[in-house]
C-alpha cells in the first residue's frame, strides 16, 4: 500500500516528508519538481506538491452576453499565462498519483488550502475524499503527530465555504468588471476596470475619507503657552483651555498675561497606572505593527511572513486568533529562543517565573492560535529577520508583567489664570524590556515640583491655528478599518489594496482616492448602490461562516448570488451609455493629474508630462512638434510631485523601486546640482576627464576610453565604445553601477 500526502507548495513538501521518514527521504525529481519516497513505521509514503492554486474558475463557453454563471474548474495554466509553470506539478501529480493507493491531504489549515487540497484529490486522484492533516507549524513533531492523528475526511465546512467564496468572487468580480469595461467601451474608448464584492465597499470608505478632507473648512483657534523654570528645571504649559474658538476670549487672556515674569504653582497631581502587556499577533495586527515599526507594507508582511512557516521559524500567519494555547508549548519555544543571544537574557527571566502565561487577546480563530516562533532561529536576509525578531518579541513581551507608567500634572497660576503642564514617564519597564526597540513611548519628565513653587516665566505666547482635515488612511491604518467593518478577509485584505492601486483608484503612502477612484465610486453609487454596499458583503462573509459550520447550504448561498448579480447586471444595461462616459471623462481626467510633471521651461506655454515611447517612459512637453523639449526617465515606477529643483529650478520626479526607498530626483540629468553628492576631487577628476585633460583606459576591452556619463541618479564613468563594450564603474573607480553589464 502506497499513500500520497499532498502538500500546498515544494517547501512544504520538502518539511513533512524529512519530518515523516523514519531514515533520509529519497528525493525524485520530474523535469525539476520534485517530489519525495518516505518509510514511516509500516507505510510508504510518496510526498507531493502543488504550488498554490492548481485550478481555477472559468466559463465554459464564449459567451458575451452578461451575467455569465455557466463556470467550471479547470487548471489555471489555461486562464493565465502567468500560471503556465503550475502545469509541470499538476504533470507529476498525476503520475505519482497512479502510484498510490490511499490519500491524506497536508495543504495550508484553512479554506484557501483546503480548496486547494479537494481539486488535487478530485481532479487529479479522481477520488471523492481523503485524509486530512492539521498543523500549524512546520516543526517535525508537530507534523508527525498531525500524521498520525489525521482526521479521516476532509474538513467539509472548510472546503464549501472556500469553493463558495471562489464562486462568488467570479460571479461579482468578472461580471461586473466587464460590465464597467464594456460600458466605456460602448463610448468608442478601452480602459481595463475592475471592482468586486469586496473591492466596492473598499474603495467607497477610501472615497468618503477623501470627499470629508476635501469638503473640510479649517475654522481659526488659538493656544497660549508659558515657558519658563521650576527649581532649576525647564518646563513647557499650555492654557488649561487647551483651543480657544473665540479670538476676542484669546487675545484677553493673553493681554492679561504677556508681561508677567513669575508664576506659583497652585497644584500637583501624580497618578499612575498599569500598562497591560501586548496581544500575541493575528495577521492583522502583525501587519498593522509591521508598518509602524519596520515601515513595511501589510502585503509584504504576508509575504515575508508566509517564507518563514514555510521555513519552520514562524507558526502559519493566516489566523484571526490573538490566543496562545499551552498545547504549543511555552518552555519548549523560550528554550528554543534562548539558543540566540538576542534573547537569552529575556528568556532566562521569563523562565524563572513560576507561571507563564500569556495576555491573550479576545479574538479565536478555529483553525490556527496567533503568531508565535517555533524556536528555530532562522539565518535570513535582512528583511525576514527584521520580521522575525518583532513576531519573537512579541511573543515574549506577551508573557512580561504590566509596566508602570506615571503622569504628573501641574496647574500654574498666572494672575488668576490656570496653565497645565503635563509629563508622563515610565515607573517600571515590565514587558517593555521584553519588547525591546518595538516598544516606543514618549518620556516626559518634569522637574521636581510642589504646591507654592514659584515659576520663573520666560516667554507667553499665543498660537494662532486652524483645524486639520481627517488624516488619510495609510496601507495599515486601511487593512485595520477593513477588518471593522467586516470586509474582506484576513488574507485577502492587502491584495484588495493592492488592487486598487494598480488600478489607479488610489495613489501615495497616505492613500488618497485618484479621480477615477472618486468619480467610479461615485458612477457605481449613482447607477448600481448594491455594488458599494457594504452591507451586501457582511451578509456574504457570516453565509460564508455559516456554510463552513455546516448551518447553511453552499447550493443556497450560490443562488441567492445569482439572483443578487443578475440585478445588478441589469441596472448596468439601462445606464450603459452614462455610465461609460462618466468613468472615460473620469480616467482621462486621472491621467492628467498623474503624468502632469510642471510647466515647460523652454516655450513656457506647454506642459512636461510623462510619456510612454518604443524605448521606454521620458518626459516632453505637450506642444510637440512646436516645442522639442524632452527628458530621459530611468526604467522604473516614476511619480510627478510638487517638489522645484533648488539648483535649476525645474521639476523634480519620485522614483520608486521595488525594495528601494523612493528617491526624489531632478528630471535633468545634467543638472550641476546632482555634483553636491560627490567630493571636490571627483568633480576634479569628472571635469579633467571631459575637458580631455585625463585618460582613463577602459579595464575591459583596453580599446576604449571612459568617460563622463549622467543619469538622472548621478554621475559615473562609461566605456565610449558603448554598446560594444558595456563596462560602466562608479566614480571611485569600483564597478558597482551596471554589474551585469559590465561582465
């Protein structure tokens, strides 16, 4: 008897099959996927692999008349190119799949792994169920038990809810996206739109938030400060009114005020409190953390987060739970964490208590508890290992006592008047040595002050202010209101962001709604409301959780959708013309805003926009032919801003790369600001070089010449027989701009 075990991605399948071998697994390998032969006691085991969804949802015939329902599964190397490399594993799946007698499926404990683990055992082992593992580490012990104690069907509940999630998410997503696309299409233009079930109610949250800040009017108040001196000590206090409204209120008080010289203080207050210790993380809060702490985007904190489960480092990230369960074993991980000398010192300590326990949050997930490490400590580059200190210290701090915090206050009395100053310090660190650096808290301490003190004043001023606008949503502050409002899913949450930046509905670190986010929200408010609803969505994801609990009907769900889409789709048909000409006039209108650069500096009547050619973007103006003004761009994502070149005046670019921080650059490659960055005998030598005064031999074809090339980055040196010989150096003479050309 052969059994197979169907693992969700290689470098699972490479875990479980050294976890589950009772010597070293045999790996095999077709073409280059590979797959494992284990002895485990008395079983054979063959262990295999997808890479993530091996199937995918498309409509069985070409229909264009919407709403389509008529959909099936079919390998998802046949609906994206992009997927053609999943084909080679669904190959061997089917050959090693003939080997084996008997089934257990070890994909990822939730409804996207078990989506993924029933289309292996339906369409390529042809088999009706099978065996499940359920593990939340890929740690050896944990999976031989999950082996060994495998439950003895699939989880059903998982499984229709996650075929009925893929379900709708086609029906919304492709239905209603080619009903936007079609209709701008009715007005003789083409733009690719999108919008879904979740991506709707999504980007309507981020449009109210921009309609509020643009529709906001700041209204006018003032604040009055004294600095001044207490035993020695500077202090700053603020008028006990904190915003004053009325300015006539304001200026008498001050006009009382302004001259004095001493103060006394009329009374203190000191108050302390406790300061509980940290949640364990779920996905949300961690990528909300993450960016606080690491400045990394909620996307790529599910990313680097995924890389280290599947390396053993991390439990699987993909949990709603803020609970740490004894089961996973608290001494076993801190032992395991004591081996780095990161931590052994914090390990030590919480080793010593006599109880340890967690300050669990509220939330459960029923599939996995929170994030915690395993104990392993990994050895990765730097972006993961940033990570995976912040998920270790927390699960320390998690386990710290409360930390005590004190706030003195003092009132001031200035003829009569009060002024407060406020300082708040940390008594007690507790969990924040645990926590480390990631426990960041303002400390304020004041000098040593009593009732009767005087107060030397120094200054009283008056502030004039205005109101701010609500601030912006960033990509972490988004994902935690998402979650309030029940939208979306743990998992899904980032890429829906992520969506809606590529398609051009939001831009920026602090997002803000791009006009044809605004005006398509708006489009879809005014002719279809169901589709911004969020109403409709929270409906979905509690069917959704009802199905999963066995207290509702896929079939039932899938229908009620039907009807739902076919209503939709039909308030679209009686509008189509309007509301393709609102969503064009709305996309063209974004493309300005976007590729607007600034004035032309030649014919000063054009304008620098950013343009699309043959060889790649660069910037002209707009009056071309009558005016041939241009600019090279790099090769990368390049952004206008508001920002004015201090040394020549023209208009400067943000360039963005990826895993880069995004640099803001001059458009003229020429410009002699850029010679700021290098030292007086670089310029020398960039200047002995152009003038002909120095030779420098090419190192690598010893034929050529360098000499001085710009980019909008800066300054290096080139071969001058470019393209033949590519060799490029930096200016201290070290080949590090180009490496790959240069070899």
């Amino acid at each position: 008897m052969v059994e197979l075990i169907i693992c969700e991605k290689p470098s699972a399948a490479k875990k479980i099959a050294e976890a589950l071998a009772d010597g070293k697994p045999i790996k095999n390998l077709i073409g280059k996927v590979p797959y494992y032969e284990v002895t485990h006691g008395e079983n054979d085991i063959i262990v295999g692999c997808a890479v993530g969804h091996l199937y995918g949802l498309k409509q069985k015939e070409k229909k264009v008349t919407l709403p389509i329902f008529d959909i099936e599964w079919v390998p998802t190397s046949e609906i994206n190119k992009a997927s053609e490399f999943s084909k080679k594993y669904l190959t061997v799946l089917k050959k090693i799949a003939k080997k084996a007698d008997s089934f257990t499926v070890a994909t990822d404990y939730d409804i996207e792994g078990e989506i993924i683990g029933l289309n292996v055992i339906r369409f390529i082992c042809k088999q009706k169920d099978a065996r499940r593992m359920k593990f939340s580490t890929l740690t050896k012990d944990e999976l031989i038990d999950a082996y060994e104690h495998a439950h003895p069907t699939l989880e059903w509940g998982q499984a229709n809810a996650g075929e009925t999630r893929h379900i709708l998410d086609w029906y919304y997503g492709i239905n209603v996206s080619r009903a936007l696309t079609k209709a701008v299409h009715t007005t003789g233009s083409f733009k690719l739109l999108s919008t879904g079930r979740v991506q709707g109610p999504a980007l309507k949250l981020i449009v109210n938030k921009e309609k509020e800040i643009k529709a906001f009017k700041p209204d006018p108040y003032w604040m009055i400060s004294l600095n001044g001196k207490v035993n020695k000590g500077d202090i700053e206090a603020w008028y006990e009114k904190d915003k004053i409204f009325e300015k006539k209120d304001a200026d008498a008080i001050f006009d009382k005020v302004k001259d004095e010289k001493q103060a006394k203080i009329k009374d203190t207050e000191t108050k302390q409190f406790k300061q509980s210790p940290p949640n364990p993380f779920d996905l949300t809060s961690l990528q909300i953390e993450a960016y606080r702490c690491l400045k990394v985007t909620p996307k790529r904190t599910l990313e680097l987060a995924q890389d280290l489960y599947t390396g053993g480092y991390i439990s699987y990230p993909r949990t709603s739970s803020q609970q740490l369960p004894k089961s996973i074993g608290y001494k076993k991980i801190l032992n395991g964490l004591s081996k780095s000398v990161n931590y052994k010192e914090n390990v030590s300590f919480l080793l010593k208590k006599k109880t340890l326990t967690p300050n669990d949050g509220k939330k459960t997930d029923p599939a996995h508890p929170a994030i915690y490490p395993t104990g392993i400590i990994p050895k990765l580059e730097e972006d993961k290992m940033r990570l995976y200190d912040l998920i270790a210290r927390r699960f320390l701090a998690t386990f710290g006592e409360p930390a005590t915090r004190q706030t003195i206050k003092a009132s001031i009395d200035v003829k009569g008047e009060i002024f407060i100053v406020k300082g708040t310090t940390t008594v007690d660190p507790g969990w924040h040595i645990l926590y480390g650096k990631y426990a960041t808290f303002k400390e304020e301490e004041l000098p040593d002050m009593k009732k009767g003190d005087d107060v030397d004043i120094k200054k009283i001023e008056k502030h004039d202010k205005e109101t701010t606008p609500p601030k912006r949503y960033t990509e972490s502050s988004i994902i935690k209101e998402l979650e309030k409002h029940n939208l979306g899913t743990k998992s899904t949450r980032a890429s829906i962001i992520d969506t809606l930046f590529q398609r051009g509905y939001i831009d920026g670190r602090a997002i803000e709604a791009t006009e044809l986010g605004i005006r398509t929200s708006d489009t879809l408010s005014k002719h279809c409301h169901t589709l911004v609803d969020e109403k409709l969505t929270r409906n979905f994801e509690v069917e959704m959780e009802q199905i999963r609990e066995g207290k509702k009907k896929k079939e039932d769900v899938v229908e009620e959708s039907k009807k739902v889409v076919t209503e939709i789709i039909d308030e679209f048909k009686k509008d189509e013309k309007a509301i393709g000409e609102e969503l064009l006039a709305a996309n063209r209108e974004t493309i300005n805003v976007m590729t607007y650069i600034g004035k032309c500096p030649k014919c000063k009547d054009g304008s620098l926009t950013i343009r699309k050619g043959k060889y790649g973007k660069f910037v002209s103006c707009d009056k071309y032919p009558d005016c041939k003004t241009i600019y090279s761009l790099p090769s990368a994502m390049v952004k206008p801003t508001k920002s004015i070149c201090e040394h020549c005046g023209l208009p400067k670019i943000l360039i963005i790369k990826k895993r880069k921080k995004p640099q803001e650059v001059c458009i003229d490659s020429k410009c002699h600001g850029k010679l700021k960055d290098y030292t007086e005998k670089q310029v020398n030598d960039m200047e002995d070089i152009e003038k002909g005064k120095t030779e420098k031999i090419c190192p690598k074809c010893k034929e050529g010449k360098l000499v001085v090339r710009k980019s909008i980055y800066g300054c290096f040196y080139g071969c001058n027989r470019f393209p033949k010989c590519r060799y490029i150096e930096s200016l201290d003479g070290s080949p590090k701009f180009g490496r790959k050309a240069a070899k």
